[in-house]
C-alpha cells in the first residue's frame, strides 16, 4: 500500500531523496498547489511510503463511528492507520538521525501567540496592506497548514516522478 503525507523540515529540500521504493522525499515544489512563505520556519516537504504488511486493528471507537452512520467500508479503512501512523513515523525517525535535517510531523499542542505573514515579499505589499501588517495584535493562533485540495495530492499511485535526487539507493 503506498502512502503520502505532508511532513515539515527545519530546512527546505531542494533535491529528492529515495531510497528503493521503500519511501521517498519530494520537495515541495513538485507539487503545483502546495503554499509556500519565504518567511516560514518550518518547511513542507512530501513523504511517499510503502506499507507491506498492512495489519488492521480494530479501534476502541468504531461503535461510536457505527452510530452515527459512518459506512463500514470507512471503518475498516480506519483500521489501517495505526500501521501507516508506525511506519511513517520510523522514517522520519531514521531521515532525521542519518542527515543534517530535522523531519516532524506537526502534533497537537502547537498553539501559539502570533500574527498573520504574507505569502509574498513585505518590499510588495502595497502601503495599505503593509499597514494593515504593522498594526496587527498578536493572538492565540493554531499552527496549521492550509492547502487547498490537499486531498487530490495525497492520493497516489506510483511514486511521483522526481528529476533531482540528492540520493537514489535502488542497490543492496
């Protein structure tokens, strides 16, 4: 089952990176609606993963999920995920120990007081959105990371078609 998901680094890749087709790393700017700021801190990168030996396992919480209406098919789909979650999780564990990048995932609990960057560059802004950026009050902000259709992305079929690669280890 090949998987993808967003992962976040500390520095942006400007190469890929893939090892068999276990998994495999993809800057973000394969991705044509992926958002991107230059003020970022953290930057969004691809995993695409393959899970063999895929084990269901039945969550505490799928009577609840019966009750209100949710089909079986999604259910058991459900059931798939502690495998995807455990795998994914080992690479980025692995990826952050064997080079210079730090890989994450962002968890609950990411809030934080802030205020709204631009996308583009602040030397662009107009003077009314400038001043609308400069008088900004900080509030409790929840980190999260808007990309519209997220979903059509995610799904995948093959490994997407990279044209540099820092690595590609296929031997061994």
């Amino acid at each position: 089952m090949l998987c993808r998901n967003i992962i976040f680094t500390k520095m942006p890749l400007v190469k890929a990176y893939r090892y068999r087709d276990v998994f495999q790393l993809v800057p973000f700017f394969y991705f044509k609606n992926m958002p991107f700021s230059k003020y970022a801190w953290h930057f969004p990168a691809v995993l695409e993963y393959e899970v063999r030996d895929v084990k269901e396992e039945i969550q505490p919480y799928e009577d609840e999920l019966r009750e209100k209406g949710l089909p079986e098919e999604t259910i058991a789909l459900g059931r798939k995920l502690p495998s995807q979650i455990r795998v994914r999780k080992e690479i980025l564990h692995l990826m952050t120990a064997l080079t210079n990048f730090q890989f994450f995932e962002y968890g609950n609990g990411g809030n934080c007081w802030g205020i709204q960057t631009p996308m583009e560059d602040v030397d662009k802004l107009t003077d009314e959105e400038r001043e609308k950026l400069n008088h900004q009050t900080s509030h409790w902000t929840i980190r999260a990371y808007i990309y519209l259709d997220v979903a059509n992305d995610l799904q995948i079929g093959n490994f997407t078609e990279c044209k540099i690669f820092c690595e590609m280890a296929n031997e061994g």
